[in-house]
C-alpha cells in the first residue's frame, strides 16, 4: 500500500520529484534533443553546411509543420499526461485562464522577442534589420498576410508546439519547491538550448538563455499567465523571432 501510494500520492502532488522531471523530459524532448544535436554535429561539417542551413531556412519558412512531429508529440504529450495522472499531478495549480490582457501580452511579449531576435540578427551579421533603407517597405498590413499565406497544418503545429513546450518549462518546471526553484531554472536553460541546437550554437543560446529567462521572469513575477506564452510561442513558430521580418514586405 505504501509503494502504490508513493507511487499514486493520495493528495494532489504539487511539487515534483526529481525523477518525475526527469521522466518527463525524456519523453517530451529526449527524441528533439537527439535529433538537434545530430543535426548540430552535421552542420559542423563543411559539406553539409549548405544542405543544413537550406533545411532550417525551409523549416522556418512551413512553420515546422511537419505532420510526424505533429502526431509524435500529440503521443508524448499524451502518454505525458498519462503519467501525470498516475502520479496525481495537481494540475489546476496551473493558471491557464482567458482574460482580456492576454490580447496585450501576446503582441507585446512576441515584439519585445522579435526586437531582440532581430537585434541578435544585426548584431551578428546575418541581417541588418535596422537598416533605414527598409522603413518605406514596412506595412502592418503584411502580417495578415502572412498568416494568411500559412497552411492550416503549419497553425495546428504551431499552436500544438506552443502549448507543448511552455506546459513543460513554465508549468511543470515551476511546479517544484521553492529552495529547488533556481536549480530547475538553469536545468530549464540547459534544455532549452539542447533541443534547439540545430538552428546553430548563437540562436539556441539566445532561445535557451536569452528568451528562456525572459519567459521565466515575466510568468512567475508579471504576467502570472500560462495562456499568452502559449500563444506567444506558437506566433514566434509561424512567424520566426523576428518583429521586422514580420511587418516589411519583401516583394518587390
């Protein structure tokens, strides 16, 4: 009876179990995290740079709407919650609610990203977004373009990823005890960077380190909402952490 009950807690089980989170991440990115880091070790060499950098070029571009990865985590999240449930996980310790800010925090937390990815871009020589040439070509319009130009397959992905990776690092990785809070959190950043690693070392520190804390800040401290990072996300994996990229039009 007691191992059932360590096992399957009579009370709802607020705080996880070192193990629980080490459980959870290999079901949900131990797969993602392989593959980065193959992809990462290719791209290392010469020859396979260019086929590299033209696979994440085309990922970006289809929101990495790929209908395997939607189905393979439609699975783990499910057998996710499945475990969850056998531990008796307290779920609705989790603030997921609707409310009217979130059509502020949305736009505002995925601007200030963008203005940082396009900074990082700038910055590091792959693009300067802040070029004055550029201004005449800004239109809000375009970003209803753009959505507009998205498949439904990229959406559904993009929202299903959102939800995926923010219940990991924001709701289940804050659902620990307070003196372990700040060893989860660089957990968090570690893993993070593992699973992003194909997109090159610079952008997965920057997703990992950079948004990663950001995100963390701003959740537990601010905004105290899980529902405008899911969306957020989800808006970054349509659109790119790019705010610029987002408004210019680019056809000539």
């Amino acid at each position: 009876m007691n191992f059932i009950q360590s096992i399957h807690p009579a009370k709802p089980l607020r705080y996880l179990k070192w193990f629980d989170i080490l459980i959870i991440t290999v079901l949900m990115f131990g797969e993602f995290i392989i593959r980065s880091t193959q992809q990462f070790m290719e791209s290392l060499s010469p020859s396979t740079i260019s086929s590299v950098a033209e696979t994440t070029t085309n990922v970006a571009s289809d929101g990495a709407a790929y209908s395997s990865n939607f189905t393979f985590q439609l699975m783990m999240l499910g057998i996710t919650f499945l475990y969850l449930l056998i531990r008796n996980y307290d779920f609705k310790q989790l603030p997921i609610r609707f409310s009217w800010s979130v059509f502020i925090w949305v736009p505002l937390i995925f601007a200030i990203v963008g203005i940082i990815g396009d900074t990082v871009t700038t910055l590091s020589g792959e693009y300067n977004y802040f070029n004055p040439q550029l201004i005449p070509f800004i239109d809000p319009m375009e970003v209803i373009r753009k959505f507009m130009a998205l498949t439904p397959m990229a959406i559904g992905y993009a929202l299903l990823n959102g939800f995926y990776e923010e219940f990991f690092f924001l709701g289940l990785l804050t659902s620990v005890r307070e003196k372990h809070q700040w060893l989860v959190l660089v957990y968090s950043v570690i893993i993070r960077i593992s699973f992003h690693t194909y997109q090159g070392l610079l952008w997965a520190l920057v997703i990992g380190l950079v948004y990663g804390l950001f995100y963390y800040f701003l959740y537990k401290y601010v905004v105290k909402n899980l529902l405008p990072f899911f969306l957020m996300h989800a808006l970054a994996d349509m659109f790119g952490s790019s705010l610029l990229y987002l408004l210019i039009t680019w056809r000539t």
